[in-house]
C-alpha cells in the first residue's frame, strides 16, 4: 500500500536546457513513491521491479555513463533524456581547469537563471570526442560530476538496463530475458515523445525522461484528473529547483497509464506548474514526464534516438 508523504516532505528538482526550449529534469530526492508493487504480466520470475524509494533512488544513482572530459576521467554522468543541454559540476570544471565561457540562462523547473558555461571535449564510451557548451552547477544540485544531454545523445541508443543497474550506450541487442515491446516515436525539440498514451483514461503526450527519478503531470493533466476522479485524494508537496526556487506541486495515486499496448499498475503522480511545460508550449495539453520511477517497472528501457524508437523488456515473474 502507498504511504503517504509528510506535508513538508519535498521534490527536489533539478536542471533543464540552456538557452533552448526543452529542459530536463533531475529528481533528486522525492518523497511520493513508497511499497508499490508492479502488476505488469509476464512469463517467468527474474526481475522484479524495485517498489520502494530508496531502491529507485538506488538505481537512479548508477544510472551513468562513463565520460571523459578533454581526455581526462572516465566520470561517471547521469544520461539526461529531458535536457537539450549537457552539465558539468563546478568542482569538476575546476579540478580539470576549464575556463569560463559566457554566461547564458538556464530555464529550470521553476524559472530562469543565469549560469556560468565551460567548454570541453566530451567523449561518450567509445564514441568519437564532440566539443560541447557546458552548463557549470554545484555537484550537490546535480547529484554527481555532470549530466549528458541531447546535444550529446542525438543519434545514440540509450538503454537503460534497470536488472543489472547499468547504463549502456549503442548496444544493439537488449539486455533482458522477458517479452519485448517496440513503439514508435515521434521527435519533439529533439526528444523522444509517445503520444499513443494515457493517464487514467486521459489522452496525454508523454516524454521520456532519463534525467527524472519521477513522473511529473501538467495542470492540463490535473484538471482532468480532478473532474473524472473526483474522490481521488490530494496532498501537496513542493518542488525545489537547484537554484533554490519553488514550484507547490500535488500528488495522487491515479488508475493505471496506458502506453502503446502497455497498461502499468496505479501509481502515484506529482502535478506542478512548472515551467518547463510553458516552454514546451504544453499548457493546454494533458502532458506527462516519465521518470525513472516508471521506466524501471520494465526490465530494460531502450530510446533509440537513431530509429525514433523506444523499447521495453517486460519483467517476468511467477
């Protein structure tokens, strides 16, 4: 059963894109997800989804990829899904050395700010080095050396292989023992959107986040949840951005969400105004972040930037 979260237990919410119009997210801590248990079909017991919140926080932490930043490291980077624009930690950026660039704002879930930027060589596993414009944030707000972006994924296929806790770059073949699902997507400022999905039988655009540990609906979303289940219990939450700014949010555990073929079990949902769906121009439309949370109900998550694809391995179980 869920157990609900203190009234001032809050979201910490993290970075978006720089300059451009399609930010990310980056939870850190968030107090909403407790002993919920997947009720997804399968054939065989070998992986079970984690189902409480220090286990997704767990999994969230070793979710990166080794990256080296002009020929130092590898350091391990969380894969950002949800942000146009790749982040280095201040500390990291020191240590190697980079010098400032120019100061360029950075739109976060709950504004805008100015941040400082570095250049650098990022090389991803064994791909190619790309020269790449940095974001520079505290390692404490990002949760680790730095975050990749799109600019930096474009043409990759990410998988995240949440049985073995690993992150793997353009690996063809996807990790996992139960029934494989493929759905096609369509690209949005460059990300991965699913719009053959719902929410408790509301028609929603949903986007893949990589870089959320968990799901986000807009007021679009809100309301009609509101109005179709009205009995359904609220409790508020606040989402803190890394520069320290709020956004009141409120969550519910709402009836299950549909993608594709795919129907997953309730879960709880936060709904915030955030302005990152200003920017995403989804204020009108039922839209939703999905976040690790979600994803890792599944075996393995494959977004394949090069086909326009997503894959899911189902869990198997009894």
């Amino acid at each position: 059963m869920h157990q609900s979260a203190p009234h001032r237990r809050a979201i910490f919410a993290g970075l978006a894109s720089l300059g451009v119009a399609a930010p990310g997210l980056a939870l850190a801590q968030v107090g909403i997800l407790e002993n919920r248990a997947s009720r997804i079909s399968a054939p065989t017991d070998s992986y079970a989804p984690p189902t409480s919140l220090k286990t997704i926080l767990d999994i969230y932490k070793r979710m990166t990829a080794p990256v080296t930043v002009n020929g130092a490291g590898p350091f391990p980077f969380v894969a950002d899904t949800g942000a146009n624009q790749s982040v280095i930690s201040a500390e990291l950026a020191a240590q190697l050395g980079l010098p400032p660039g120019d100061a360029q704002q950075l739109n976060g879930v709950a504004g805008v700010q100015t941040t400082q930027t570095v250049g650098a060589r990022l090389a991803l596993g064994a791909r190619a080095e790309r020269l790449a414009t940095l974001a520079v944030l505290p390692a404490a707000a990002i949760g680790g050396p730095g975050m990749l972006g799109l600019d930096q994924l474009d043409g990759a296929r990410l998988t995240l292989d949440f049985r073995n806790q690993a992150l793997i770059i353009d690996q063809h073949a996807l990790p996992g023992v139960g029934g494989l699902i493929s759905l096609r997507a369509h690209r949005r400022d460059g990300q991965l959107t699913l719009v053959d999905a719902d929410l408790a039988g509301i028609p929603v655009t949903a986007f893949l986040d990589s870089g959320a540990q968990d799901t986000i609906g807009n007021m679009a979303l809100r309301q009609l949840a509101i109005t179709r289940y009205p009995t359904t219990p609220w409790k508020p939450i606040p989402i803190v951005s890394v520069t320290g700014q709020t956004v009141d949010a409120e969550f519910a555990d709402l009836p299950a969400l549909r993608i594709g073929g795919l129907t997953l079990p309730d879960w709880p949902v936060a709904f915030a105004d955030m302005h990152i769906f200003h920017l995403w121009n989804l204020v009108e439309q039922p839209a939703v972040v999905l976040g690790v949370d979600l994803m890792s109900r599944f075996e393995a998550v494959c977004l394949d930037f090069r086909k326009d694809q997503v894959l899911f391995r189902l869990p198997t179980r009894d």
